[in-house]
C-alpha cells in the first residue's frame, strides 16, 4: 500500500481503483474529461448550412475588384438573417445564428450586391407587374400599355433636359 500526504488531495480510494484498473487491463485509465461530444452532430450541421448557402444562384461582379478577387454576389433583397430563417423552415432544426453566420462568412466569398442605381423604380414595378401569373390577359395588356407610356414619357423628359438616352 502506498502512502500520499493529505494535501496531495489523492485518497487512498482513488489509488485503489486505479490500481485495480491497471490489474484488469495491463493499460493506463483513458481521459475521459472534456472532449467534443457532439462534433458529428456540429459536422452534419455545418455540412447542411453549406448546402443551403451552395443553393443560392449567385452572380459575379461586373467589375474587376482586385482587392476581393472571386467574390460572388447574392441579390441585393437577401441578407443572412432571412437565409438563416429559409435554413430553418426547409430543414425543421434549430439552429443559431451565430453558427450560421459563421459558416457563411468563413466559408464563403460572398456578398450581397446592390440594387441597380441607374433602374427607374417605376419600370421595376411595372416588369413584376407583367410578369405577375395571378394577372388576366387584359390586366396584362393594360400595365404593358402603362409601361410603355412611361418610357414615353422618360424619352420626352431626357430629351427636354438634353441628355442621352438611358433606356
């Protein structure tokens, strides 16, 4: 039997039991403290969190940028809170932010590119309003007849001011 002092903080039946383990194995107690438990969970996560941000169509920039060469650019009426809500719907999971976020920012080269500076708000309307299902046909020939007033209207406005065409 062997004697430690008390201030070690070892007991006698700690001893004993490691002793018995090393009788019964011929080995040393594996570690058992800490360690990830659930990094396959964490992995599987991840993995599902890449696939998600894969699925959106992205586009290149139009622009050589050399400071941020391969960026890519999701539409400008995304950002990562509404992906992290789709991620969650489609999968039924919750899932931080946090963790989504950092998927998406660390994996990833990807920004969110900004609306056309140079598109009239008007014209944008009218396009999603032509190319709304839910419409008739005359509903249909109406906005397209409204649509093209409009241009109308622009080219005369450019013109009066004596600039170039936009359209």
């Amino acid at each position: 039997m062997f004697l430690f002092p008390k201030d070690e903080g070892i007991s006698e039946d700690r001893v004993s039991r490691v002793a018995q383990y090393y009788a019964e194995t011929a080995g040393a107690r594996p570690e058992r403290r800490g360690g990830a438990r659930h990094s396959e969970e964490q992995a599987r996560r991840r993995q599902l969190i890449v696939e998600h941000v894969q699925s959106f169509t992205c586009r290149a920039s139009p622009y050589g940028r050399r400071g941020a060469p391969g960026r890519k650019y999701l539409p400008s009426d995304l950002n990562v809170r509404k992906m992290h809500e789709l991620f969650e719907a489609q999968n039924n999971a919750q899932t931080s932010y946090s963790l989504y976020y950092s998927v998406f920012s660390k994996d990833f080269n990807l920004g969110f590119g900004h609306p056309a500076t140079d598109a009239c708000t008007d014209c944008a309307k009218y396009k999603l309003r032509i190319a709304d299902p839910k419409l008739t046909e005359t509903e249909k020939r109406m906005e397209s007849a409204s649509f093209i007033l409009h241009r109308r209207r622009a080219r005369v406005f450019y013109d009066l001011l004596g600039m170039p065409k936009v359209m």
